[in-house]
C-alpha cells in the first residue's frame, strides 16, 4: 500500500496544489498500522467522495498520473472493470472520475494497467467484451492501457489503429488470433 512510501518520504504531498502536505482520501482499508497512523493524524484527510472523486478537483493537481486496473479490454480500447460477463466481480469505484481527471490534469496520464492474461490463462485483451459485461470506461476515457508487454496510447487513434496498438502489447500467443479478429473486423488496416 501507499504507507511505505509516506513513511519512507517518497510520498510527502509537497507539491500538491490543493490540500499541500495532506494525504487525502475518501476511505480506508487496510492493517492496524494504517489505523493507528491515522488516528489523529493532522496530514490525513478523509473526505466525502463528490469531492474526492470530482474530476475538476482531480484536474487540478498537475501531473496527476490515475492508474486503475480493468478485467479486460477489447480491440476498440472499451474497458470492463466490474463484471465477467454478467457476473458482477467488483465495483468500479471511480475509475472513470479519476481517468477523466487525469486527462484533464496538466501533464497528467490516465491509465488502465492489468496483466495480458489472468491467473487461469485468460486473454484480459479481447477481441470484444463478453457477452453480458459492463462497460466502465468507455474508449473515449481510454488513453494509455498497460501490461507487461509494453504501453498502448490511443487518444486520436481510429479503430483499426487502436486494434494494432492494443495487440502489440497482448500476450504474445493471443496477438495472432487478435489480429485475424481485428482483420475480420477492420479490414487490412490492421495489418
């Protein structure tokens, strides 16, 4: 979690333009020693969540780097965060607030960053959502997508473009499939 980093000075809200010096936040979960750090404690700021999550609040701190993880995302860059399918997973809890705010965030990056595939072997980028899954951050909110194999930007980018970039950074033995999908579907712009 994010103690360490307060405790070792890598995180000491310095530069902050609104609440300078103060960790804020709108709730907590975590160890006893979390708690007992913020007892009382004059640098820690819990409040209400229309606050916090307010991407003009969030667009007010410069640089502001939003990173939130997804279930999966598909070859036009639309994102599921909350469900498998129909199958509600988790809630999404504001993801779209803080992708928004960061975009508007002098410097700032929204990114979405998950593994190229799940703990059982699943491509987590997809031809398309499965059937039944929530949209949360649609891909016009997508900006920067991460895995392990690389960064796909796609502001600006078209459909086939898209598809190319996502697929460059998808598991290496699913690019294949991803691409004859995404020809399927986009013609030899993806090639």
């Amino acid at each position: 979690g994010m103690l360490p980093l307060v405790d070792s000075g890598v995180i000491d809200n310095s530069r902050k333009i609104t609440h300078t010096g103060r960790t804020v936040t709108s709730f907590l979960l975590g160890s006893q020693k979390l708690y007992d750090y913020v007892h009382n404690n004059p640098g820690v700021e819990v409040l209400e969540c229309e606050y916090t999550n307010a991407p003009s609040v969030i667009a007010k701190c410069p640089q502001m780097h939003a990173i939130n993880s997804c279930i999966e995302v598909d070859l036009t860059g639309q994102a599921a965060s909350d469900s498998i399918g129909t199958r509600i997973f988790s809630g999404f809890g504001g993801q779209v607030d803080f992708l928004r705010g960061a975009a508007m965030s002098d410097g700032g990056k929204p990114i979405l960053a998950l593994p190229s595939r799940s703990n059982r072997g699943d491509p987590r980028i997809v031809p398309t959502l499965r059937d039944g899954a929530g949209v949360v951050s649609t891909r016009a909110t997508v900006h920067y997508v991460v895995t392990e194999y690389g960064v796909a930007f796609l502001p600006g980018k078209g459909l086939p473009a898209r598809a190319k970039e996502l697929i460059k950074i998808a598991h290496p033995d699913d690019r294949e499939a991803l691409q004859k999908k995404a020809h399927e579907r986009f013609g030899a712009k993806v090639l």
